[in-house]
C-alpha cells in the first residue's frame, strides 16, 4: 500500500473519529501542522525510548537524558556537552 494511500485513509478515519464524537471534544482538526506535530512528538518519544532502553549497562542512561538527546538530534539545535579540559591549545 503507498504511503500516501494510507495517510489519506488514516485522514478519513480520524476525521469521522471527530464527526462522531462531536465538537466538545479535543480533537484538533487534521491540516499539515497538526500531523507535523504528532509525528514529531510519535518520532522523538519512541527515538527515546529505544535509546533509554538500549542503554548499556541497563538503565545507566536516565530518560530524562535520553528524551533530551532524542529531541535535540530531531531539531539539530541540541547542546553538545564536552569537558573543556579534553582540548589542548596550542
């Protein structure tokens, strides 16, 4: 199935979802910015997940770290930690 095919389809489905459940509800209406946004929060929580759960030993990385470095390599504007003593002047 093409992509597209299924993001229609899955534009139909949640556009009934919102007609059957009415306007008091908040479900915001489906354009451009409101799938960018699911898909960036869907990519960046499950990107953290699995960077947290991969950790090495297990659980030596905190969530909290692992969602900071999930959401920073998303919107490439993330702090780079690096110690100052490891560069040498010359």
């Amino acid at each position: 199935m093409a992509m597209s095919t299924l993001i229609s389809t899955s534009v139909v489905k949640l556009r009934r979802l919102r007609r059957a459940l009415g306007r008091r509800h908040l479900i915001p209406k489906i354009n451009f910015i409101t799938i960018h946004y699911a898909y960036f929060i869907f990519t960046a929580l499950m990107a953290s997940l699995l960077l947290w759960g991969s950790a090495t030993p297990f659980r030596s990385l905190t969530y909290k770290d692992a969602l900071f470095l999930a959401v920073s390599a998303m919107t490439e504007a993330g702090e780079f930690l690096q110690y100052l003593e490891s560069y040498q002047v010359h």
